[in-house]
C-alpha cells in the first residue's frame, strides 16, 4: 500500500495542499482557520499521513531539531532544565539532540560536529566557560547559540541563569542571622562562570555583613562534584581551621561536605551548618535535609527555549539574557552555631 501524501491529505479534506502544510506544522497553524485545521489533522489521522522531515527540512533549509549539549547527564540539575526545553521546543514542531560532553573539551567538539553535520537550526549550551573559543566560533559564523545555567565573558551571546549573586546572597544573610560569623565558601572551578559569579557574591557578602574575607575560609574545588567537597571539608579539618557554617556552591559539593563531616565524627548541623545551591532533586531527603538555594531548574529550560524561538524566527533581533530568581529553601542542615569557636 502506498504511503499516503500531502496532496492526498489535501484532496481528501477539500483544501490546497498548502493549507494542509500550514495546518500540520504547529509553528504556521495559527494562520489557518481553527475548523479547517482541525479538520485537515483528522483527515490526516484517519489516512495514517506522516509529515516527511527530510523532505521540509530540503524546502526550508530547516531540520526542525535543536542540540542541547550538557556537561553531565549524571548530575541531577540537568533533567527538568531538558523537560523544561523540550516541553516548549515540541510545542513549537522542534525535536532535540542531547548530547553528553562529561566537562571534556574535545568530546563537546565532537558532539557539536556531530549535531552540525545533523543540520540542527540552533544550539543550547549548558557547558559554557568563561574563555570558550568553540563558542566564540559558533558565534563568529552566526550559528543561533543559546547559554543555559552558565555564561561566557561575551555580552552578545544570549544565556538564561539564575541569579547567583542574590542567591549567595540569601543564604548568607540567613547564616548571619542565625549567629555564623566563620563561615567556609566552597567554590566551583573558576573558570565557569557558576563558580566565579558565586565566589564574587559571597565575597560581597563577607563585606556587606562586616566578615572579614579570610583566605583559608574559601576552597576552590576543581568540580562540582560529591568527591570535591568531602576532599575539600576534610582538608579544612586537617588544617585546624575554624569555621561553624559551610556554604558549598553547588549541592554535590554540600553532599561531599556531609561524608566528610561524618567520617570526622562531626554532626550537622550541631558541629557545622551546611548550605547547597540548586535545590536538586532528594535534597529534602538527606538527613538531615539540606539547607539550599533553589533554582528554577524547569523554568530555565523553557525561557531558553523561548529565547532560542525568538532569535531562529527573528534572527536580526538584539540578543537578550535572561536572570531567574531564586530562593532559599531552609530546611535542618542549618542552625545557630555550638557556644565554641572550633569545628574539629
């Protein structure tokens, strides 16, 4: 039996094949009367048509697919972030390509060739540094890139992220509140800006509730990673350096700081308070739960996709970043510190 066609789905519902074109792509639905579309999509079910990408993809020079290239598809802040984009992007006729990098730089070259050589029409990068000459080169040959959860040093380059400044920010007023005054930073790797942005935030803190910024109060860890923060936490102890609170800049780091602190003896928070940054997911189920920063986790995925929509259908408009809004989320990892100015 021959696959039935477009023509066919036209003749069958009474209308040009051009209005069935329209009607069966939800991106040009909206400019056919709504009985008509919804007429031809019946008329297309009952004859069991089946649009032909191949076929739109050489008369509009679009393949209707986005790659999204993430850092660590283990790493749970990453799944709402794809649900979030591809619930929109679908909505829209899109498809997405996820690709995994595990933070190597030539495994993302390879996954971005791979997804050229797929004809997607655009990219969302969740892998950005702050120095990223691939992405200077997407840029450089006017490929739609689009920044999700971290950013670069280029302005022009849109991006979606939280607002780490003001969620730093939140969680050491809370800290301050409840009596921490040595409090440890543990900051991601420095050359990604959710690292640097949450660093530099906590600094200001420092200033704006009178701390003084102590060099061996901060460790920069070299992932965010569970391994990194245990390492980290266990060095201060063998230092001997004093501190009541932790604020870990991403919650694997402040997972890493429980191990660490259990090994040791030590009970949170009755001997250290900790805090996280993302809020992921089971976070509530650590025990004790984790004090932690929220993020719009699903939200930064579908305003990056609507961003992403706006500059493949207007491609001469002005890129724009979007900041989200955070919030804390206290919960029992965090209380006023033991009448004692040691954590070992």
């Amino acid at each position: 039996m021959n696959r039935p066609t477009l023509r066919d789905v036209a003749q069958a519902a009474g209308v040009h094949p051009a209005t069935v074109s329209r009607a069966l792509n939800p991106q040009t639905r909206q400019l056919v009367n709504a009985d008509t579309a919804q007429r031809v999509l019946r008329t297309a079910r009952s004859l069991g048509y089946r649009p032909n990408p191949f076929a739109r993809t050489l008369k509009t020079a679009r393949s209707a697919t986005v790659g999204l290239v993430i850092p660590d598809l283990t790493n749970p802040l990453f799944p709402p972030i794809v649900r979030g984009l591809e619930d929109v992007l679908g909505t829209a006729g899109y498809g997405v390509w996820v690709v995994n990098t595990d933070n190597d730089e030539q495994r993302e070259a390879a996954a971005i060739e791979s997804l050229r050589a797929r004809n997607v029409d655009g990219y969302v990068l969740a892998t950005a540094r702050l120095n990223h000459p691939l992405i200077d080169e997407l840029a450089a040959e006017n490929v739609p890139v689009l920044l999700v959860n971290r950013r670069t040093e280029r302005a022009d380059i849109p991006s979606v992220t939280p607002d780490d400044a003001s969620g730093v920010a939140l969680a050491m007023r809370h800290l301050v509140e409840l009596g921490h005054r040595r409090i440890v930073h543990l900051a991601g790797p420095q050359s990604l800006s959710t690292g640097y942005q949450r660093l530099r935030a906590f600094r200001y803190a420092l200033h704006d509730h009178g701390l003084p910024d102590a060099p061996e109060l901060v460790v920069e860890c070299e992932s965010f990673t569970e391994d990194a923060g245990a390492k980290a936490v266990q060095r201060l102890l063998d230092d001997d350096v004093e501190f009541t609170a932790v604020l870990a800049g991403n919650d694997l780091l402040a997972v890493g700081c429980y191990d660490a602190l259990e090994e040791r003896g030590l009970s949170c928070p009755a001997d250290v308070s900790v805090v996280g940054f993302n809020d992921t997911r089971f976070m509530d189920k650590l025990h004790p739960p984790l004090t932690t920063v929220r993020i719009p986790h699903y939200d930064i995925g579908a305003e990056a996709a609507r961003l992403l929509l706006e500059g493949l259908n207007q491609p001469q408009r002005h890129a724009r970043s979007v900041l989200l809004p955070l919030s804390l989320v206290v919960r029992a990892s965090t209380a006023p510190p033991a009448p004692r100015t040691r954590a070992t």
